[in-house]
C-alpha cells in the first residue's frame, strides 16, 4: 500500500493509502469519529466509522491525545466541503508515540508563553503556512538572481571591522583578538562583484540594538546583491524587478497558505503590473511636515514617519537622496549635491516600512578614505577594501533585502518574531 504525503494526496484519490503524521485535533459524534492530521506537508480530515473498523480500532481512537504520531490507513475521496479538498475513509491506524499533556491546546495563548514553546507553536496551521511563504521568498529571490547572472558567494559571519556603525556590534574574542559578528556581508560582495560582476550572499546578520519594535529582530536574514557597473537608478530598477517577481510566484503558489493567513491579498495582486513611485527625501521631508511630523531635514525616519509616506502610495515606494550624515560611509554622494548620497530605500505599503535599503558605493579612493576618518573608522581594518579602488575601480551598486520584513508584509504578520523560526529579541534567546 502506498505510503504518501499529504501534499499528493489528491494523486490518489479513490486509492487505499498509508499517512503518517500527527493528530492535530480530534472529535467524537456517536458511532463516527473525525480525526484531523497533520505531516509537516499538509492537513485531512479522516473520518472513522465504528462499523467499518469494529469496537476495538474504534475504542482505541478515542483516546488519542493531541499532537499524538500515527500511522493511518484510509481511502481518499474528494470532498469540496472540506477547506483541504480531500477526506480520508479510515480503516486502521497503528500509534507510533504518545503525546501526553501536550501544552498547546486549540484555545488562544498568550505572546510570552507561545514563544517560551516556540519549538511546538511551529507546528500550527499559521506558523506552518507562514514558514511555507518564507521558504518559497527565498527560493523566489534565488532564483530570480540565478535568472539574471548572479553568483551566490558566502560572506564571513565573524568580521574584523563595522559595516553599518560601531554601536550595534556584538564582539566576541578571537584568540585574542577582537572580532565582531557581521552586520552586513556588503562590502565581501563589493570585492566579489569586482571578480564575477553580479554576485549576492544570504545568510544571518546581527545588530545589537535595544529596541523592542515590532519591527527588529536581533538577529535576521539578509539577501545582499552586489553590481559592477550598475549605477543608481538601475540599481532602483533591478530591485523593483525583483519584489514583483517574488509577489508573482507567492500569488500563485501560495493561495491556501495565504488563505490560512487570512491575508486581504487584493492590494498585492496590483503589485507586479504596477511602477514602484519614487519621492527625494527633500520631498518626503516637506510631505511629512504638511502631515504634522515633528521632523526636520537631516533627521532620518522613524516607523510612523515611513508608513504615512507609503500610505500617501498604492505600493511600495523609494525614498532616495537620503543626507549623508544619516546614511553609511561607503555611499557615493550626488554629483551636484555632496551633502546626499545616491542612495535609496524602498518602504513597503500597509504599514511594513522598509524593506531593502540600497546605494551606489563609493568608488573614489581619496573620498572613500576621506569618509573612513570621518566616521573614525580604523582604516588599517579597511585596507582590502580600499585596495577595490586602487585596482580597477568602477561605478557598482547593491542592496539588501530583510528577509523577515518582506515576510511580514507578504503574510500580513503584526510582528517579525512569526517571521523567523526562532527569533532572537531583546530580552529572549530561548529556545
């Protein structure tokens, strides 16, 4: 008898076959039993009537506890009444491990006790659907930059030196050394980029900030393309590109695990046939002072600030020409005005924010070393990387993409803690 897994199952429809999954929830009505199960790649309901598996089988069933492992026999019907499309007739089930007293019940549970059992919250329908989504954006983003001539090349986790600023480094010793987790594998992709030309990383960065906002995360996932010869508004270009691809393939592959989300998704489907808008932060700056913000020129956004300009948008929007003093010292300033730089970020509609911050880099060595002293920056950590200048400079771009951000708006998610598996906060590092 075939043995198959829940996301074929509607291969086998009038067939006898074999599942193997977990009891996700049970009921009784009589003689007739309904069991709903789980195995990582989809959920039935199996339905098992007392006269077709006699007193014993039947008997046994009602004592399965929740989240118990079983081997269940059955034959497949469709069932258009059922939200997973198919039924299963059971006619035999062996139990392969008990579960007893298993803590998270179908009622509601609060944030603080849900993430203390986060390696069991993982296993419910919205979780489940959400991880599905992140898993699918990942693949999308890959392959779209396979598509179009990018090389994956894996940056350094522990790095001598910042990236972004020396406030938010977690050190650790290296044999006597200082070394910092990376913030960023950016400026590894720039020494790439000039090697292979379109190149991108992907992998966790940290940031020890101490903010508890519903938007950051400790540790995070970062898709960080890099781009010789690509200067700004081609950067802008190739980011819109992407975003409306990766929208495409969740839209299409996706509609139940969106369904299961209960995500409005008539604001996303306009996403892939429409031009991203794109605003100056001088433009941003007098927009949001009209609006009522207390914010002045040089000041950089904060949450509120980001979702009244992406809701001023039906879609995401780029906010470029940022003050240089607000943004990192290896991007390159406006030819006709020193004190901006050519760089942008792209908020999200519906109140996410930001979701990829990018820049055309810094290719004059005199003004990179310039801005290096500026930020204090010790330029002996810095050396390679200004060798990229010395031989061969040319104009080059990139970005990164938060991964989680773009979950959170994808999904609908209130929080990015759903957004990752096991989210690292603040005041949490368990389990």
């Amino acid at each position: 008898m075939a043995k198959v897994l829940l996301k074929d199952i509607g291969q086998h429809v009038g067939q006898e076959v074999t599942i193997r999954g977990w009891l996700y929830n049970h009921r009784s009505s009589g003689k007739i039993q309904f069991l709903i199960i789980r195995d990582g790649t989809g959920f039935i309901q199996g339905v098992m009537v007392k006269n077709d598996v006699g007193e014993e089988v039947f008997s046994l069933a009602q004592g399965l506890t929740q989240e118990t492992s079983l081997e269940v026999t059955g034959h497949v019907k469709e069932d258009d009444r059922s939200p997973w499309g198919y039924e299963l007739a059971i006619s035999g089930f062996e139990i392969i491990a008990r579960a007893e007293d298993y803590p998270i019940s179908l009622k509601e549970h609060g944030v603080d006790f849900l993430l203390d059992h986060r390696h069991l919250w993982m296993r419910t329908p919205r979780q489940v659907a959400i991880m599905r989504v992140r898993d699918s954006i990942i693949r999308a983003i890959r392959q779209w930059l396979h598509d179009n001539g990018f090389c994956l090349i894996d940056a350094p986790i522990l790095t001598p030196a910042a990236c972004e600023g020396t406030t938010t480094l977690f050190e650790t010793d290296y044999f006597g050394e200082k070394a910092y987790l990376s913030q960023s594998g950016q400026l590894y992709m720039e020494a790439a980029a000039m090697a292979l030309g379109r190149v991108y990383c992907f992998g966790p960065t940290f940031r020890a900030e101490k903010s508890k906002t519903r938007r950051h995360l400790i540790e995070f996932w970062m898709m960080e393309p890099e781009m010789a010869f690509v200067e700004h508004d081609e950067n802008m270009d190739i980011q819109e590109e992407l975003v409306k691809y990766v929208i495409s393939q969740i839209l299409e592959h996706h509609k139940q695990d969106l369904a299961a989300l209960e995500r409005d998704v008539s604001r996303l489907e306009k996403i892939p046939n429409m031009k991203f808008a794109r605003i100056t932060y001088d433009e941003a700056i007098d927009f949001l002072r009209e609006k009522g913000h207390d914010i002045k020129w040089g000041d950089d956004f904060g949450a509120p600030d980001e979702t009244a300009l992406a809701s001023h948008h039906e879609g995401p929007v780029f906010v470029e020409g940022f003050p240089a003093h607000i943004k990192a010292f290896y991007m390159k300033p406006h030819a006709d005005r020193p004190d901006i730089v050519l760089a942008a970020d792209l908020l999200a509609p519906e109140g996410y924010g930001e979701i990829i911050g990018g820049s055309q880099r810094l290719d004059d060595l005199d003004l990179l070393l310039k801005r290096i002293k500026e930020h204090k920056l010790p330029q002996q950590a810095f050396e390679w990387y200004l060798d990229l200048r010395r031989y061969g400079s040319v104009p080059h771009s990139g970005f990164g993409i938060g991964l989680e951000r773009l979950v959170a708006w994808i999904c609908g998610l209130d929080h990015l803690r759903e957004a990752i598996p096991f989210p690292r906060l603040l005041n949490r590092i368990y389990p």
